[in-house]
C-alpha cells in the first residue's frame, strides 16, 4: 500500500477577510477550495495554513510532516518572515519536499530565492480569456488534460517571465490581449520538485475549475519526495588508491 | 487501485545461446533475470520476448499490451527487422509507450532512430571497475539508491557520447580506466518517456545487481504512459473570431 | 581576422515558379530573398542551392564548403533524395555544421530524422496576425530583437508541435486565432547546431521583414561550427593502470 | 570591427599574499595569471580587482564597464559585503554581465544566490590526478579542446553538487581517487550568461595549463552580453482588443 502524501496548503489568506467580493469566490480562503478538493481525491493527507497563524502556521512539526506544499501568496508576501522562508527552503533544497507556486507566488519570497532571478513578468487585470496549451503531452503533470483548456476570465501575466528556462516547460498559456506565458514549469532545486503554475487570481473563480485543479493534484504528485539516503557531502577519503 | 504497468522485456537472445560462459551467467538469459526481477515486485505485469520470435515477439497485440517496452541488444541489431522498428517508435512517440534501452542498445535500431544522432561511443572490455554517481538525487529513478554504486565488472563506455543532451541526467559514470559515461539518461520523445542505462555486458552478472534492478525497476515505474486525450494534430478551425 | 561564416541557402523553390501570386512576392526566390540580407551583412559568404539542380545543389564539394545551411521546403519533401538527406545530416552530426530550418521545413527528411520525433503540428492558411515574444532574452539569436514583434500575416502554426524539448527555446508565437507555438527552437545534435524559425508562410513577404532577417542572421552566426579536433570513437586503450 | 569585451578577473587575493607556497604559485596572483592571458588574446579589454579594495574593486563604475566578470574567491566569501553581491546579482541577472566562476567560487555568494541552492559538493586535497572530458562537443566554450585533457594535480570536487541542471553541461571530471564532477556547467539567468568551471585550486599552477586557459577565454567570449533593449515588465496595455 502507497502511503499517503502529506499536503500543507498555505495561504496569505488576506483579500478574502477584507474584500466581499473575493470572500463570495472564496467562502472558505482559496486554501480552502485547493484542499477540499485535494481531499475528494485518494492518496492524500491534507491540511492548510495561513499567514496569520504562528509560525505562518509552518512549524517545523508541521514542515517536517509535510511532503509538498502549495503556496498562494499576492499582498502579503514582504510579511513572511525570513526565518520561515529559510526553513521552507531548506526543507524543499536539503530535505525534498515539493513546492507548488500558484499565480502571483512567482514573487513570493520562497520561489524568488529558490529561482535566483527576479521573477518579474508584465501583467494585466483585465479579466481576459486565457488558453493554457500542453506543449509536455508525456508529462505527468498532463495526465487527463486535453490539447489545452480555457478560462473565460484570468489576470494576464506575460513574458518575458524573469525565471531560469523551467526543467519541464508543461503549459504555454495564450492571452486574449496579445501576450503568452510560460504557465505551468517544472524545476528541480536539490532533492527538492518544484511546479510553477500561474492561473488563479483571487477575483476569479479559477480554483473550482477541474482543469486547473486536476492540475495541481498532478503537480502535488509528481513533487512528492523520493525516498533515499540524504546526499553526503563535505570532506572524504578517496575510494581508489591514489597511488 | 492502481493498474499494474504492463512490461516486455526483449532481448535479442543470441550470445545465451551460443556462449557458454555467458549461459553460465544467465541460464535463463538476460530477459529472464530482468523479468524476474520484475515479477517479485508488486504493480508489473511482466512478458519477455526475443529475436528469433515470429514479428520478433512483438506483435501489433503485444506492442498494443505493452506500456514500457525494455531492451537488450548487441549483436543483432541489422536482424531487427525495419518493420518492427517502424512499429516500436511509433508506439512510443505516438501513444506513449515507455522504452528502456540497457547497455549496447545505445546501438539498436529503435534508439538510434529516437535520438537522431550516431549515439556511437568509446569502449573497452576489460572488466574494470565501474561507480555510477547519481547526479539528480530528487528524481524518481534515483529512488532507494546512495550517493553512488559500484560494479566490479563491466565494459567501459565513455565520452564522448553522440546523444542529444538527455532531458535528465540521472547517472554519471566512473571507470577505473580514466573515463566517464553519460550512464543514466532520461529523454521525453513525443508522448513517450525514454531511459538509457548503461550497465549490463552480457560476461558480468550485472543483471543481479540489487542496485542495477533498483534502476530498472524505477525506470518502468518512471516511464508508465500518462492517460490523457491523443495530440489534435493537422488542419484547424480557428478558436477566436480572426477579425 | 575572424573568417567568413559560409552559408549555402537552399530553398525547394517550386511555389515561386508556378504560382504567379508567389513569384509577385519572392521573384529571386525565397532563397534569393534571405541570401540578400546575408549578403548585406558582413562576416558571410553566400551561396544559395535548389532542389531542381544537380544533387540538388548540394554536391560533397558544396556541403564540405558549408558552415550553415539554411533549408526551405515545403510541398517537396519527399522529392529530396535519401543519399542527399544522409549527407546533410552527417554533415551536421558528425562535422558540426549548423541548420536552420525554417517554417514548413519542420517537415523536412532532414530535420525529422534529427529530431527523432513526428515534427508534425497544428496549422491553418487564414492569414492572420502572429506575434513573437523572446522567452530568452540573453540568447544570441534574440540579440537586436524587442520583447516581441507582429507578423501581421502567417500561417498558422500551433501545439502540440511534436519535437524533443528544445535545448533553448527563444521564441513563443501567439496567434490571433487563439493558439501558441514554440517558434525560434535550437537543437544540439551531435557536433552540430540546429535552429528552428517558425515564420515563412510562402504567401506573405515574411522574409523582407526586419526582424525575421535579423533573427535568421543571428542565427546562422550562433550555429557555426566550434573548431576542434574530432571526437575519438570505438574500442580504446586505458588511460589509467586497471590493477 | 567588433567592440571589445571588457573582462575584469576578479580574486580574493589573500593565500598569494599569506602563504609563501601559493605566492611562489601565482607571484602575480591568481587574477594576474587570468589576466594576463586574456591579454595576450584578441578582442579584450582586460582589468582585475580584489577583495581588499575599496567596494572590492567593484564600484559602479567598474561594474557598468565590465562585460564579462571572472570571479576566483575561496577562503573570504563571507568579506564580500551584501551590497556588493545586491550590486553583482543586479548586473548579471537585470543587464546581462557575463559571470565566471572558478572553482570554489562555488561557495562564493554571488553564485550560490544565482543557484538558489546550497552549492555544497564532495571535496578531498590530496593533489590527485584529473581528467576533463567534453560531453557538448560543439560548444563554443569546447572549442578547441580534444577529447579529454589532463591536470597532474587538483583538489577533488565530487558529486552530489547541489546545483540547479546546468543548462549546457559541458565538462565532466574524473577523479583519481573515484569521483566524478559536473566541472563545466552553463546556466542563464535572467539577462545574463554564467559558467562555472571547476579547476583551479590555488596551490597548483592550473591556471598556466594552457588548456585551462583557453576554456577560460572561450567562456568569457560566450558569455558576453547580447546587445537588446531591455525587457519590459510590470503593468501593461492590450496589444489586442479584448472585446
């Protein structure tokens, strides 16, 4: 028997406590709906954090219990306190565990560091269609996603998209106002998986979409940590004789 | 629950055969061990088939059951006849099929052809020493394995390699000799997921090698066919509204 | 004095010589019309070669004088002869030569033996707006081009396009009628360098366009071949004591 | 005629003048060697710098005139002050410097914050045999270098090195003593080119090897900026109507 995978959803979990519009999207935080679906589906173990609680609600017991996380973050992401982000890092780098960068994540402080460039991109808020086409069909992340899928209504992020060339370009998305976007990369950092996916502003209801959250339960997936001795590094004796 | 992966194991069956030091070694033939190894393992469905079989003992029923296909060959590569290996890509590029190529089928017919280049080598064999050294340590195939193994006895290979970059390189290996290989190499070819492994000189028991079948096993595993939709390709209608 | 780089344009150059609306557009020939602008520039010798000469103007003498051939081919692919096609790629993998393939060329004997895969694609004649964005932005090939340029007539091109990851993907395409494509792809195979270039649809005047020729030229300047010494391949001595 | 690159070798410069053992190595020390090199070939424009300079040598000045920045630094990484590292990043990812880094410039900050990861790898001195071997023949930072070339006496650096896949993976290390080692790594970030080369401890005198040498000058040449506008990024207008 598979063991579970251990899934941390965090969220800032700000604009749905202070703007009623967003809150009627998300009733439950945009955590709330990533989880609730996680959940209906066999092979995880889930549970969710916020900005607000201590910690960021990221002990290191609850880091250590976890395999992959998923990060949504947007206003708030100066508000992370750099010992969390350290913690995080060195969980994904020196320990394995994935990391799903949703949307405006691409600037959170965690997947800035962890890409070593700026993370910037254009954007636009208009509520235009986008179309996400796979250009990975073999991909796992693909699995039971057809030539591409819609959503009626996204925020625009165009390039150039100020990150490393992905390890495993999955999604290309296509803006109705003119602009493509590297949507769905994979990189790898250390032992550590991590997935980028840039549909799902808080203003749309992105995150009820079967598209997009098939998606993510892929992602989660394919950045579970794999299991083997930790890598020995530092000074060693020589395993031939030198002479 | 999971469907179990359906695995061929082809060998080309000839120095078994005809050698007896190498029947020694493999009574039971090289596609033996491997499917042996296989069936001790849960999630496989695990059939061999050979050279000197009618179609090779790939047939359209076989090709069609198969979702990783592993490959030895070495010195009958001419004798696979063009129609299988027309059959072999295209299951493979086309619909997915994963295909494991082990040792000297960096010359076979079906990976020369997926690679596009000579995939010619340097060799000798003197039964050195050889440590692969893994070189992505999150990746799936590296699962279970440390930082390095070694195998008494095998053939060298060595660079430089004619492959195209590997889209993931897994393993590099060491030999006693001054070389290096290229030794575990992951390419994504159309829908389908490739892996070359280099060890396994038919003189050596390679194939018992627990860190070796480790690899294997974690190959298939690794280049299961993803279910989704079949590519739209050819003439389109357009999405959007063109004026 | 750096040298020349030598650059043979070849081009089927069939359309421009039945089709009247064709020739009105490339009365030199599309070959005629890229051999221009690289005549304009400096740093290159130009030749330029078609499918109806001898050989197909491809001669040992002419391939062996070539640092880069750029291919156009479209609606004769199949009249290109295998002998010609095993040259060329040799030429490429073996020797270094570089390759630029352009738009229907994806579907050229040379480059689908390169890349391993179907090379085939979405694609629709209805003349409308493309647009190409840098995705890499410190790659040569971009140098001089702005985040993006409008081509305001082409064809159609559009995923999933069925080649191996591009070792550096330079340019994404996006179409009015709602699709992407990956558009400026590059390739290492063997000793040699490979571009693809999306735009070139035979009806439009793609190739008067500044940026076009602009990206052309970069491109043939970063696919020239690397001097050094032939790889060494076969059975080899140790370069170490092996006890 | 081509502009110049403007290269500034940069090194610690504290074993040279503490340790009369490496002094008699590099009386120049080791930026000197470097420099004076690049000196001697066409096409640069050559300064060095070092760590107890004012702002290290590396004003604003300094930096906006260099093209190409090789960077040698071993036992000082944590003297080089933050805001001169904020100042190099910046260069590199936001304008395209080309960045080089020797040896256990692995460690140095500018790198490991380019990387993202933790950079830490295997390590021995014991002045042990090294054989490079090129695995990306045709790449320009290859050029003319053979098969493989030899260093008497290195430190040896092993794997699992925690970095990010290169994206061109051009060098490979054997070690006497049984590693391996990814000791010729491209990465792009952002705007910018870097290299990492692995040779170079500074009690041997690897930087006279004339090898050595000309993949150091090869690599700044590669790794020049490319002359564009800058990308536009933050908030944008519609290229297209969105209605």
């Amino acid at each position: 028997m598979k063991e579970a995978i251990r899934v941390t959803v965090w969220n800032e979990f700000l604009h749905e406590k202070t703007k009623p519009e967003i809150a009627k999207v998300y009733p439950e935080g945009i955590h709330g709906a990533i989880a609730k679906h996680l959940r209906s589906r066999s092979g995880f173990e889930v549970r969710t954090a916020t900005l607000d609680e201590p910690e960021h609600g990221l002990t290191d017991e609850v880091l250590k219990g976890t395999d992959v996380l998923v990060w949504w973050g947007h206003a708030a992401h100066e508000k992370v306190s750099d010992a969390v982000v350290d913690k995080v890092c060195n969980r994904i780098v020196s320990e394995g565990m994935g990391f799903i960068a949703l949307h405006s994540a691409h600037y959170s402080k965690v997947f800035k560091r962890l890409m070593g460039t700026t993370c910037f991109l254009k954007w636009r808020e208009a509520g235009e269609k986008e179309r996400l086409w796979v250009v990975a069909p073999g991909h796992p992340i693909a699995g039971g996603i057809s030539d591409c899928f819609e959503l009626e209504h996204e925020e625009m992020y165009g390039e150039h998209f100020d990150i490393p060339s992905p390890d495993e370009l999955v999604f290309i998305g296509w803006f109705k106002g003119g602009e493509v976007f590297r949507s769905g990369c994979c990189f790898h950092r250390g032992l550590g998986k991590i997935f980028y996916f840039q549909p799902g502003h808080e203003t749309y209801p992105t995150y009820y979409n079967q598209n997009v959250l098939k998606v993510i339960e892929n992602a989660v997936r394919w950045a579970a940590p794999v299991k083997r001795p930790a890598p020995v590094r530092g000074n060693v004796q020589a395993l031939e004789k030198l002479s």
